[in-house]
C-alpha cells in the first residue's frame, strides 16, 4: 500500500488504540463480540484494516482479555496482512483501566515525541471510514481533543425527580469513536486520574478533567454504529453490502 493511498495528516505520529477487552453478553454471543463473523472477516478486522490505511497512523495497539489472545493472533495471521504490527496490551477491569494500561504501555514513545497523536476506539464498532480517522487527526491537531458525534434531537434531559425535560432548547450530540487527543496531555490526565481515583464516563471526559482544553467534535459517520445486540451484526452486514465493501 502507497503513502498516497493511506493518506497523511502533516506532521501526526498517531497511534490508534482498539479496546477489545469487552464480552459479547448483550449480542448473545458466548464469546467477545469483537470476534463475531461480519461480512467474511471477524468485527475487529474491520477497524484494523481501516487505521492501517491512514498514513498518519504509525502504530496500532489492540487491547484484550488474556484469555482471548489466542483468538487475536490467530485472527491477526489470518485476516490482517497489512505492513504496519500490532501489538497486543492486556486490558484491566474497566474501559478506563484499560485505556490507562494502552497508554502506559505507549508512553515511552510519547515522552520521546514518536507519538504526538493517540486515538481510541472502541472494537465493536467496525464500520470506520479512513477519511473520517484523518479529518479527526487533523483537528486533533488543531484543539487537542476530539471526536466524532451525531447530533441527536431524541436525547432529553432528565429531572432531579425522574421526569423528563422537553422545554430545553439544547442541541445533544451522541459521541462515536475513535476519540483523538494529544498524546501527551492524554497520557498525563490518565495518570493524574488514576492519582485521584477518578475515573471518566469516556476519554474526553477524563481528557477533559484534566486538560486547560475543552474537547471538539465533528459531524460523525450514521454508518459508525456499535455492535450491541444481535440486530446489529444484521445492519452492520448491510451497510458493507451497501458501500460494497468500501469504506472511503
């Protein structure tokens, strides 16, 4: 694969961060639902492929259950040929624990400034576009801190007593993955959080604890859905077929 067709970010050193310690319980499925079968390849192939077409990405770690790493090898000799390695972290108790443990182990290169750019992602949501990855490196670049989101006119705020509140005029947005943020200010939030013992409803809000920065968003991809429930694994095999298989 060309340099020109991965694409480039100017000046990003970015590693991207899969989180695919989770459990296929809601989906049905007896096993983690990163490794369900989607379109001819397993849910977390899908992602894999799409960083490893960004030039900007120069490293790609997959965080895991150590009881699924054999599972993971054999679906990495088996469905990811790409030049780029993966490298696999153990992940802990939580998804914060987890990210913390991604960060840790990449934080020698982020102290060096091999890595300016990290990106976390969640494994289950396998429909990611390359142009979306770049456009949020990029801005990345621009604010520190950001992700992709759909704004949602559904959301309502709840009351202090239970009820719903349909009279604010607010605009919600429903975050997607990867959320992008400097290296090492993320690095240092992550561990100043787990000095406190605080831990973030997602990245950007423990980036955001922490960092001077307030977080961004950009308009996400409706496509970037979540392998939740088995309905999904449906929706996710259509939309492939719809792109035929394509995600640029």
């Amino acid at each position: 694969m060309t340099d020109v067709q991965r694409g480039s970010a100017n000046g990003a050193k970015a590693a991207a961060v899969i989180l695919g310690a989770g459990s296929g319980t809601r989906v049905g499925a007896a096993h983690n639902k990163v490794f369900l079968p989607l379109a001819g390849r397993r849910v977390l192939s899908w992602s894999l492929h799409s960083f490893a077409e960004v030039k900007a990405i120069k490293r790609i770690v997959v965080v895991i259950r150590e009881q699924d790493r054999d599972v993971t090898e054999t679906t990495l000799d088996r469905e990811f040929d790409d030049d780029i390695d993966v490298e696999l972290v153990v992940g802990g108790s939580s998804r914060h624990e987890s990210e913390l443990h991604a960060l840790r182990h990449l934080s020698t290169a982020i102290h060096r400034g091999e890595i300016n750019i990290v990106l976390i992602h969640d494994g289950a949501r396998p429909i990611l576009a390359p142009p979306l990855i770049r456009a949020l490196i990029r801005e990345a670049q621009r604010t520190g801190g950001v992700f992709p989101g759909l704004v949602d006119p559904d959301i309502r705020q709840l009351r202090p007593d239970g009820t719903l509140d349909f009279t604010r005029p607010e605009v919600f947005v429903r975050a997607q993955t990867p959320q992008v943020f400097s290296a090492e200010a993320l690095l240092d939030a992550y561990e100043q959080a787990d000095r406190d013992a605080f831990v973030g409803t997602d990245t950007a809000s423990c980036y955001e604890r922490y960092s001077p920065q307030r977080v961004t968003w950009i308009p996400g991809d409706p496509r970037n859905l979540k392998i939740t429930y088995p309905q999904d694994l449906i929706k996710a095999q259509q939309i492939l077929q719809a792109a035929d298989y394509q995600l640029e």
